[in-house]
C-alpha cells in the first residue's frame, strides 16, 4: 500500500489529520526553500450536519481509506491532537536554571489544568520578548492515554508516527508557509471546524494565544434547519452553496461587476447574525489583547481554514467587521510570497488541507 522511504523523501513525514469528518493527508516535497503538496488526500466520512450517532469510529480504516487515495511514500506520519484533548495555558515564568523551567512548568499546568491530576504529558514554548507585561510562555497539556491512542491508531494503518503535535502549532507553520508576514504585525489562523472554531494568534511564527472563538459548521448548520424547518443534509446545501449575503461595500462592488446578492444569502445571514457578530468580536477581543501585549505591533491579517472557510462572503463579512484583511487559506496561493503550492493541480481545497500540511511542516 505504502512505498518503501527513499532518499527524496527521508525528512517529509505524512501530514495527518484525523477529523470530526473524516481524515486528510500531505506530503511535501522542497526545492529551494518553497513547498510542493507532492502528494494529497482526503477521505470524508459523515457529511457535515448529520450525526455519527452511536456508531464507533475505526480510525485505522479511514486512515487507510485516506493513504490508498495517494502513492504516499515511506511509513512515518505526523499526527496532531485537538481540543479538547489538549489544552493550552499561557504562563509567566520566572528566569531560573534550565533545568527548573520544565518542573516550574508542570507545577503552573497542573495548577490551571480543568482535567484534574490524571496522568498526562506537558509541553511548552516560550513567546517573543516583548516590554510589556504580558506571558511569556503557553503550557501545553494532553491525558497521555489519549495520545497512545492516536499513536496506536497509526500504527494499525500500517504507519509509524514519529511525532504528535497540536493543531495549533500545525495551523502556525501553515499560515507562516503561506505568507512572508511583516516582521511588525500581529497575525492569526481561524480555523472553521465541524464542531468549533479554533483561533490561533500568532507573532513572527511563534502562537501567542490559542482560543476558542466559538462554535462550528454544525452548530450553524443545525440553527438553519430549525430556522427555516428544513432538514440537516438540506440546510448544509443552502449554508455552502449560497453563504452570507455581502456586506454593503462588497456588495456594491459585485453589482458593479453585474452579480445580484443571494436572497438566500441574506436570509441566512439573518439566521446567523448572532453567530458571526459573536464570532467577529471574539477574534476582535484576541486581536486587542495580543496587541496589548505587544504594543510595538499592528493588527496583520487572518487566514480562514476548516470546512466553514468556504462559506460564500464569510472572508468578506469578517474584513468589514474587524477592519483587517481576511482570506482563506486558497488566496494566498497567487501571491509571490507563498511558499507553498499544488504539485499537479489544485484537486482539493487548500482550506481543508491547511492542517494536515502544517503537519508534514514538521521536520
């Protein structure tokens, strides 16, 4: 099924994304210093808005689903857990001995963690220095079962996983690939998921603020079938094919171009105002505070990734309401500065593969 490693391939792991959804895979290869998906995949399970139900998941088939899609080469992968199987804590740490710092960082972790003292690995990272009083460091924790689990599940695929990351740090590498950020901004990566949306802010390529800015596809799919009495696969039809309404300048500037403005489009967004207004002040909130942090900065921009980054007018409402520019991920491919791209032509989009290629970043 999988290739036997050669020389070409020793340092591009398989990216792997396991999801609420199904699973996506990456993997690089680099000439130069820019990035090619050499090779790609993506196995969906239920569709979006419906429920799994009791059914168990056996994440090893749709791995294996996933890997037979692609001639991905080699056998090692990288995987990545997710809230809530992980959680991040930002932290002031004093300046002690090398050796104190990590017993320093159990002890914090321990203190602020909501899981109670079970057994469990902590990491950390330390932030860009910065002259305000701010933290200056993000614990990270995970149940060390939950890890030997995703562990265990790759190997059954017939993979060895050499690394288990976070999402977090994945989605930073992606966004830092993408785009050659200003060395003065504040920028971050929101990622649109089945069940929440994860925002992840970020200074130079380091994330500073990791945060949950509210709920996912399904729980917008869900108010749309009980607002318009629908059911779950239709109201995910109307959500993707039709979106939000634009905003008024966006608007104006698509009836310049000849385009009319859905009525569906701003029937939904008279269902979901609450959501994305909610949603546009809590990345407003994120931004202000990593700023506050950071007081020699300016807002940068935001990248939208997940399922929900393909939402008609969604990038557009966002940079109306934050006053910054927002994109999915797919934009910045025509830009000089990205450095990462399709090797054969674009067969999924690069919103649902954002994380899965963060990924097979890790080296």
């Amino acid at each position: 099924m999988i290739a036997t490693l050669d020389r070409h391939w020793k340092r591009f792991s398989i990216g792997l994304d396991i999801g609420e959804t199904g699973v996506r895979a990456v993997q690089l290869s680099c000439t130069d210093g820019r990035y090619k998906m050499a090779r790609a995949s993506r196995s969906d399970g239920a569709v979006a808005g419906e429920e799994q139900g009791d059914r168990p998941r056996d994440v090893a088939d749709q791995v294996k689903r996933c890997l037979l899609q692609a001639e991905f080469r080699g056998r090692s992968a990288v995987a990545a857990l997710n809230t809530p199987d992980v959680e991040f804590h930002t932290l002031e740490l004093p300046q002690v001995k090398a050796g104190e710092m990590e017993q320093i960082v159990r002890w914090e972790v321990d203190r602020l963690t909501t899981r109670g003292q079970t057994d469990r690995e902590i990491r950390y990272w330390t932030l860009p220095p910065t002259k305000a009083r701010a933290p200056n460091a993000i614990g990270v924790s995970a149940e060390r079962a939950v890890a030997l689990q995703l562990h265990a599940a790759c190997g059954r695929a017939g993979l060895a996983c050499r690394a288990i990351d976070t999402a977090a740090t994945a989605l930073c590498r992606f966004g830092s690939a993408l785009n050659a950020w200003a060395p003065d901004v504040v920028w971050g990566v929101l990622d649109l998921g089945f069940r929440e949306t994860r925002l992840v802010m970020c200074v130079d390529q380091v994330p500073v603020l990791v945060r949950n800015a509210g709920s996912g596809g399904s729980g917008w799919t869900q108010r749309i079938a009980q607002s318009l009495q629908t059911s779950l696969r239709t109201a995910e039809v109307q959500k993707c094919d039709h979106g939000l309404a634009p905003p008024p300048r966006a608007a104006r500037g698509e009836e310049q171009r000849g385009q009319r403005s859905s009525d569906v489009g701003s029937m939904l967004l008279g269902i979901l105002r609450s959501d994305v207004n909610d949603l546009a002040s809590e990345v407003k909130r994120s931004y202000e505070y990593v700023l506050s942090c950071y007081p020699q900065r300016r807002a940068g921009g935001l990248i939208l990734t997940g399922g929900g980054a393909a939402m008609h007018n969604l990038p557009e409402f966002l940079t109306d309401s934050l006053g910054i520019p927002v994109h999915g991920a797919g934009y910045f491919l025509q830009q000089p500065a990205c450095r990462l791209h399709y090797a054969n032509g674009r067969q999924h989009p690069l919103e649902l593969l954002a994380l899965a290629a963060g990924l097979a970043l890790e080296v």
